[in-house]
C-alpha cells in the first residue's frame, strides 16, 4: 500500500506540516487550546479571588463544564454524523466565543455572578460536546488511516505545547488586567479556530448521507457496537474510572496550589505548565514508544509507568516543594498523554466509518461522563478532610485505574487491532 498523507495524497517528504489543510487544522486547534488552557486557570480565579469561592462551588464550576456530556454526549455522536462536521466546528467554536467574551463583560458592568458562571461553564461545556465529537470523527476525513496516530500526535503535541503557554498567558493577563479578563484571550481563541477551519477545502467525504432512521436507534446502535467489544469496553472503563480521579484533583489544584503551597495567585500557571510540557514530551514520545513495544503494550507501560509519579504532587510542600509538586505533574501528564494519543488513533482506524462518530460519542460520553462527578467529589473531599487528603485519594485512585487494563485484553497483545473485522466478539 503506498504510504499516503492527507487522503488521496502522496505522503510529502515534509510530514503532515507540508499539506496546507492540515496546518490550518492543527493551527487552529492549537490556538483554541491555548485560550482553554488560559480559561481553566483563569475561570476558578475568577470564583476564588473575584467572588469569594470555596472548594465546594469550583468543584460545581469544573463539574458544570462536563455536565453536558451526561446530557447530550450521546445523541450529539448521531448528530455529528448527520451534519457536516466542519460545520458543526465553526458554529460551536463561534457559541464558545460568545460564552466566554460575557464574563469579562459582566464584570465591567459590576453584575457578575456565581450564577452566571456556572451557566457559562454549562454552556461552553455543550459546545465543547460537539467540538470534542467532530474533531475526532472530522480528522479521518483529512488523513489516510496510518498517519492517524501520527495526526493525533501533532495535534495533542500542539495542545501541549498550549498548555504549557497558556498558564503563563494567564498569570500575566489575570495581573495586568484582571482574572475575568482573561476569559476574552479564550473567546479570541475561539473566532481564530472558526477562522482556520473555514480555510480548509472542502472535500465529498465532509457532505453526510441522508440518515432517516430515529435518534434513539442510532444511540442504541452505538452503545451495543462499544459494549460487545472487547478492546473499546476495556478502555472505555478505563477512561471512565481515570477521568473521574483526575477531574477531581484538578477541581481543589488551584486552590492546594495557592492554600497549601502558598502560591501567589498570578504565579499559579506555571506550576501547571509544568504539566503540559509533560504532555508535549508524551505525544512526541508516542509514535517510537509504539514502534518498538507495541500500540497496546506501549499504552500500558505509559501508565504503569508514569502515573504513580502523581503521587509527588500531594506530597508537596511549600518554597522549593514546589518543585516536587511540578515534577510529579509533568511526568504523569506525559504517560496519559503518550496513552491518549495511542487510544485515539485506534479508535479512529477502528470503528466502520458508518459507526465512528457514534463509536467516538459513546466512548467520550462514557469518559466524560464522570469528569463533573469527579469535580463534585474532589471538591466535597477538599471541603470535608482538607485539601492535601483531597489529592491523595484522588491521584491514589488514578494510579489505581491502570488495574483495569491489566486485567483487560489488551495485556494478551502486541498491538491493537486495525480494523474491527479482526476481534471477534466476546
């Protein structure tokens, strides 16, 4: 088979960067990351320090923000592929600037509430339901089915390398002009993204077939393919049960940071960016992982390796424990990163392109599903036992999670499948 790029193009010397439309693509999504990663620093700020939040209300806010993937994330997938999904990115893409352009709005005008937070972070979780949806079932219509991992990687590297920007973005912006006013570097981040993605050329493969079958049928239709296979049921728990303890140490980070560590509030992000410089080590590292142990083996060692260096992150202490607290995040970050880019492509090169926006919204429904209980309970915990006891139940159980694929199949296999034809049900 002639290795290809872009679909229906010879593979270019340069990579996936010599091909216009993917650039456009991976710029775009690069930048909005950029204004997401300034908004998850910016949007508790804006709770803690403009309106006097305690544990309890960020961990509703961040829930807030993964409630719509309980509530829609499942039909969103039938819908996804009933519309053109760059179509469905720009529209989204422009909601989310609105959303987030209000907050530093209200606040000018002194009428800035937790309320409206909340219904914000709601909002701006919906249109992130469609995005997250599209751009996954979107990029197989741009890449040939063997450079999806590597399209995968740019992507998630690119994300990383924002993640890693956009804290120190939002320390400066929240110390020269406030925490609410950061939010308009994310609703800028935005407009950039729908910018980008009307840039790319169209292509047939876009243009959905008709589809008159119920909504509920297409649902059911994407839940049985999920939970009869093997391979997609063992990492949907997983991602499920490893969501849940992340989102709820992330929902009392901000505040353990500033309380516990004694981090002023604008020097915040960078201990955070410590963490997505992880991430753009793992996407890198996720192609020669791959190569010389194999895409299920290269997923496991990843998370038995690096995820019990989060356990450094409740062992911080304040001055230079900072550090500790840096190091574990970074090292952690690279193997879930390193394992999602693994499981994205698979799942991209593996479900029948009928079912795949389907396939993609079960999976990432399921996974997402528990981010907001996650955030519920983190914040419940740093409200009851105190923060530091709140990190480590939380990351104890992430470190935990990886039980559940040693006992799946993939500890039986070199590699995942690349096509579903090859796993026999069970």
């Amino acid at each position: 088979m002639t290795d290809t790029g872009l679909r229906g193009t010879p593979r270019l010397p340069a990579g996936l960067f010599a091909d216009r439309d993917f650039r456009l693509l991976w710029a775009g999504e690069t930048i909005s990351r950029l204004g997401s990663a300034v908004t998850a620093v910016a949007l508790p700020l804006v709770a803690v320090v403009t309106l006097d939040a305690g544990p309890l209300a960020t961990g509703l806010l961040s829930a807030a923000v993964w409630l719509p993937w309980l509530l829609i994330g499942l039909p969103a997938g039938v819908w996804v592929g009933r519309w053109r999904r760059r179509t469905v990115l720009v529209r989204a893409d422009l909601v989310a600037a609105a959303l987030y352009a209000s907050v530093p709005a209200a606040a000018l005008l002194g009428v800035l509430t937790l309320a409206q937070l909340v219904l914000v972070a709601l909002l701006a979780g919906t249109a992130a339901v469609f995005l997250g949806t599209a751009h996954q079932a979107y990029l197989p219509d741009l890449l040939h089915p063997e450079r999806l991992t590597e399209g995968n990687a740019r992507l998630q590297g690119g994300a990383s390398a924002a993640q890693v920007a956009g804290p120190g973005v939002a320390g400066l912006t929240v110390q020269a002009f406030g925490a609410a006013a950061a939010l308009l570097v994310d609703a800028a981040s935005f407009l950039a993204a729908a910018a980008a993605l009307l840039l790319i050329r169209d292509r047939p493969a876009q243009a959905p077939a008709a589809d008159p079958a119920p909504l509920g049928r297409r649902v059911r239709e994407g839940l049985a393919f999920v939970r009869r296979d093997p391979y997609l049921r063992a990492l949907l728990r997983y991602g499920a049960a490893a969501n849940l303890a992340l989102a709820g140490y992330q929902a009392v980070a901000v505040l353990f940071l500033v309380d516990e560590l004694g981090v002023a509030p604008a020097a915040v992000g960078w201990p955070a960016a410590a963490g997505a410089l992880g991430g753009v080590a793992g996407a890198a590292l996720a192609r020669p992982v791959t190569r010389r142990y194999g895409t299920a083996r290269g997923v496991l060692l990843a998370l038995l390796t690096a995820t019990p260096f989060g356990l450094l992150l409740p062992s911080a202490r304040p001055g230079a424990g900072v550090l500790l607290y840096a190091a574990g995040s970074a090292v952690m970050v690279a193997g879930v990163v390193l394992a999602n880019v693994v499981i994205g492509g698979f799942r991209q090169r593996y479900a029948p392109p009928a079912l795949l926006s389907r396939v993609v919204a079960t999976s990432m429904a399921a996974n997402q599903a528990t981010i907001p209980l996650g955030a519920v309970i983190g914040g419940g915990l740093g409200e009851w036992l105190g923060l530091r006891p709140a990190m480590w139940i939380t990351i104890g159980l992430l470190v935990a999670c990886a039980a559940l694929l040693i006992a799946s199949p993939l500890r039986r296999v070199r590699d995942l499948p690349d096509a579903w034809s090859e796993t026999p049900e069970k």
